[in-house]
C-alpha cells in the first residue's frame, strides 16, 4: 500500500476508524488522506463502509475507534469547528420535502451563518448554477430524482465550504446528468475546494478523482493514483473468437499467455491473461492460423480499474456483476 | 445571537410546514370551529349548570382545553417526521444550535395555538360567548392556556422523539390527550361523575386550567364549589402544573433529542 500523506499537507485525514453496529463491522481500521485542492475518490462496493466513513468525517457519526481530523479539527472533539469547514451531499436527501428548492437553500445558508440577504443571494446563483432556477420555487416533493441530487449537491455549496464530501453523487442519475455532475464536480476543485467522493462506479473514481482509496469490508484494502493502480494488475488480458471451436485452440494459445486459459461454454471463445500486450495479435493469429484454427476476433485488454479491483477484492465490482 | 437566529430560522420553517399540509392545518382550524358549534349545541341542549350560567358561556374555556390539549400532538408528529426524514442529518452537519430543532418547533407550535384559540373565541362571540372581566383579564386567561399549551409540547416532543415514525406518534398521542383533554371539567360540569373520576378530574391540570381561565374570563365555573386544592386556587394550580411540566420535560426533550441524534 502507498504511504498516505499526513501532516499539514491532509485536509481529511483518518487513522485506524473502527465503527461497530451491533455485530456488523462497517469500519475496520480505514485510514485515508486527502491533500489540499484535490479529490480522494473512495472506491467499493455497497456496504464497503464508505457511506460510514463519510458519516464519521462530518461528524455525524462517532467511531469506536480511531482519530479524524477535517481542515485540521478533530471530528470527535471538536464538531463544530468541522462543521463550519464542511459541505455534505448525502446519499439519501436530506432536504425538506415541504420547502420549495429556493427555501432549502435559504434556509440552509442561514443556519450556516449568512445574513437573510446573503442566504438568499447565495440560492438565487446556485439554483442558476444547478439549472433549477424554472424548478426553484416549486416544493422539492414535485422534485425528479436529478433534480433533487443536483438540489442535494448545491445545498452543500451554500457556504462555500472548503472542505466537501460528496457521498455517492451519481447513484441512480442517468447517463448524461451523470456526464453533468462530473462537470460540476471538477469545477468545485477547480475553486480550491478539497473533496472526498465516493462511489461504486469504477469509471467515476478514475475520471475524477487525484487519489483513490479502494475500500472493502470496512477498511482500504489499496491506495493511489489511478495508473498506480493499474500498474498493480499482473497485466493485460487476451480475449480470442474463434469462427469454430476446436479443441487444439488452448494449446496454440498456451506459449503466449501468462496463466490458464479459460474457455467459454460454446468453445468458441478463449481468454487468458498476458504479461505484455505488445504485438501479441500478430503473433496469436499467426500461431493459431498454422495450427489450422480459423479467427473471428482478437482482442488485448489493458487492465481497467475493474480488473484492479477483482485482483484486489477477489470480487468483481458492481459494473462488473451488473454487465456480467 | 446565533442560537436566536436558528430558532427563529426554524419556527418560519415549522410554521411554512403547517400553512402547507393541509390535515395540520385544519386540525387548528375547522377543527375548533367545529368543535365549538358541536359541542354547544349538541351537548350544550342537555347539560344544566349547577349554579347557573349559559352552556356557551361555560364552554369557551373549555373548548380552549379541548382544541390547544389535542392539537399539541402537532409537536409529536412533526418531530418524529423530522427525525425519521433526512433533513435532520442536514441539521445536524450544520454550525447551527442544535437545540433549535426542539424550541423552532415548540415556538412554532404556541403561534399555532395562539391561531387556534384565536378562532375558538371568534366562534365563541359570534354565539354569545362573552368575557366578562374585560380586556386584560381575558388576555391573561389565555395566556394561562398557552402557558400550559406550551409546556405539553415538550411532553409531546418527548414522544415524538422516541415514538417510531409519525402515525405511531399520533396514536399514542391521542390516546394519551383525548383523555387528558376529556376526564376534566372542559365540557361537562364534574358534580354528577362517579367518584374515582371526580377525584380524577379535581387533580387533573386541565381542570385547574379551564377553571383558571373561567375566573378570569368571568364565565360560570361550577369547580369554584369543589374543595380540592386545585379547584380552589386554578390561577396558581395552572401555573404550577406548567412550570412543573416545563421542568420536566423540556431537559427530557432535549437529552432524548441528543440521543437520539447520536450514532
């Protein structure tokens, strides 16, 4: 595992959280960092511990064991220095279904210190920025999911907190209001802010964040950049479609891959891992086209984050299970 | 400055809430108009006063009881549906007060019950409810009412914050208050009642509350003839039952609050 950056340097930092609900373990001993201006992605799939550890960093819930420091308080012994530093989008909204969008925002910016006027100046630009100004003075039950995740994200930016956790941002967003977030969230850092993400979307961590912590079963299990990350798979995969299956094909195959090779059930496709990607089409083509055995279709993958997380997990991710 | 700002920013979010759902509402007001046209002319046509007086003019106050003792259940419900709702994760991850959530609801809960009262004495006038004592008399019978109306929402918060979700809070809530409201001299003079319940309602704060505002309205009040303590001083009962309830209560609220928003 990478070392963490510590010190001066963390704005979120969390050494050895341990949190017990009755027998269920949701935080194992996590430790996390994230330095100033940047995005920690925190990577895993559902009950990994990450909405617990969000919970524990703004102050929301007390661990068992451990220490947290945001913006450089401790979140057990001094919450509401946290709180002034934090913003949170929560994954189940936490906005009032009788207030109109406007009102939440207003309301959410007086109780974090500003003035009527500014309160309400700060949720006229935000409805604006969200593109909900149309949406602002209707009451947040006639809200669409998109709508409210966007409301839910903009609440946390009411006081224009330098520190932001966003706790799975994109769950249940389609595809394009997803690609928008994004935007969005790039923007906040692009501002200064610090921000923890997380998310069970492999694809999300690796375009957004700086520096991702892959959780699993209440603790991180690897840290670090994307490409470090991927630099820790044993290497790329070989995927063959033959036009026949043939049984001599695993045999052609096996002086070129590093491992087993695993056979579909119609026989007809091979996959296999490969230590270099380099040329390798050319070469199994060739090999299998001498042995006789007709191709339909080589591919060489280079590891994803997926592959990094199954290597890591000994399970696949969400998209994974999802597309599988 | 801080903690006045939040409840104040709370109360007008609380009352938003009320204008906004309609059964709250009209729990404050249709329901006591209606109250009041029922019960006088309905129950008023066989009730005799043991000593005298008109059924409308004893059963102002008592409609008062009736309508500000049930309608605190308004605390209940509205706090446990804060609680098991999202928004108070949001409250809690704010710089704010916390103690805010508790006394934005119980401020907005007393204008409410000001609103109420304010309708069940319209009604009352327009059928020949009249205060006797003048003005400043009348006004300090109703605040002994929202003194009292006051301190039960924090008997009700209590419930609202360990009950399980709002319906569960409004039924233990009527259960609790209709009786409450009911086993007094609010409607009925006590004199004919079977002994155990005479007994009950001589003790009963609502009894020393209703006779309280009976005085100082100059209505007709049949207790004055009881002997109970409560019944013989209703001013200084009521305002000690308050004060009690208040003390009671009010930390209870805020310790169950604290517990119960901690994990």
């Amino acid at each position: 595992m990478a070392s963490l950056p510590t010190g001066k340097d963390a704005v979120i930092e969390a050494h050895g959280l341990v949190k017990r609900f009755g027998e269920t373990v949701a935080l194992d001993g996590l430790s996390l960092a994230a330095p100033a201006g940047s995005i920690l992605g925190v990577l895993g799939p559902n009950g990994a511990g990450k909405t617990t550890a969000v919970r524990v960093l703004t102050t929301l819930t007390i661990p068992d064991g451990g220490t947290a420091r945001v913006a450089g308080h401790d979140v057990v012994r001094d919450p509401a220095a946290v709180q002034r530093a934090i913003g949170v989008t929560a994954q189940d909204a936490t906005l009032d279904e009788v207030l109109t969008g406007r009102q939440n925002l207003t309301m959410i910016g007086r109780l974090g210190g500003l003035r009527r006027a500014d309160a309400k100046a700060r949720a006229k630009e935000l409805l604006e920025r969200f593109d909900l100004v149309d949406a602002g003075d209707r009451l947040l039950r006639e809200y669409s999911g998109g709508m409210r995740r966007r409301l839910d994200l903009a609440a946390g930016l009411v006081t224009r907190p330098p520190v932001l956790f966003l706790d799975e941002p994109t769950t249940g967003l389609d595809p394009t209001s997803r690609v928008r977030m994004w935007g969005v969230i790039r923007e906040l850092v692009a501002d200064g802010a610090t921000l923890l993400l997380t998310t069970q979307y492999l694809d999300e961590a690796d375009e957004l964040a700086d520096r991702i912590v892959v959780v699993d079963h209440g603790r991180a299990i690897a840290d670090g950049t994307a490409a470090e990350l991927k630099a820790q798979t044993p290497g790329a995969r070989l995927e063959v479609t033959l036009t026949q299956p043939n049984a001599g094909a695993p045999g052609a195959l096996a002086p070129f891959v590093a491992g087993g090779v695993d056979l579909s059930h119609d026989g007809r496709r091979l996959r296999a891992p490969v230590t270099s990607g380099a040329g390798l089409a050319t070469t199994v083509v060739r090999a299998l086209d001498a042995a006789g055995i007709a191709v339909d279709d080589v591919q060489v993958h280079a590891p994803s984050l997926d592959d990094v997380f199954f290597a890591l997990t000994g399970h696949a991710s969400e998209t994974l299970e999802a597309a599988a | 400055m801080r903690a006045l700002r939040d409840v104040a920013v709370l109360t007008g979010r609380n009352l938003m809430h009320i204008r906004r759902e309609p059964l709250q509402l009209s729990d404050v007001t249709v329901q006591p108009v209606l109250f009041t046209l029922l019960f006088v002319y309905v129950f008023g046509s066989g009730v005799v006063l043991p000593g005298g007086g008109t059924y409308v003019e004893f059963a102002v106050a008592g409609l008062l009881a009736l309508n500000l003792t049930t309608s605190s259940m308004g605390t209940a419900v509205g706090l446990s549906t804060d609680l098991n709702g999202g928004v108070i994760d949001r409250f809690r991850t704010l710089p704010m007060w916390k103690p805010s959530v508790l006394v934005g609801r119980s401020l907005a809960d007393l204008l409410t019950a000001v609103l109420c009262s304010t309708i069940v004495a319209v009604t009352g006038y327009a059928i020949g409810w009249r205060p006797e004592n003048g003005f400043v008399s009348m006004l300090a019978g109703f605040g002994v009412f929202l003194l009292f109306t006051y301190a039960l929402c924090w008997a009700c918060a209590c419930l609202g914050i360990l009950s399980k979700g709002p319906e569960s809070a409004q039924g233990i809530g009527l259960v609790i208050l209709f009786p409450l409201a009911m086993v007094s001299n609010a409607l009925v003079p006590t004199q004919h009642m079977p002994a155990v319940l005479q007994t009950i309602t001589e003790w009963n704060p609502v009894s020393a509350v209703t006779a309280a505002a009976r005085d100082l309205f100059g209505n007709p009040n049949p207790s004055a003839t009881i002997d109970a303590w409560p019944m013989q001083h209703p001013v200084v009962a009521s305002l000690l039952w308050s004060v009690a309830i208040l003390a009671v209560f009010a930390p209870l609220a805020t310790l169950l609050y604290r517990r119960r928003t901690t994990d």
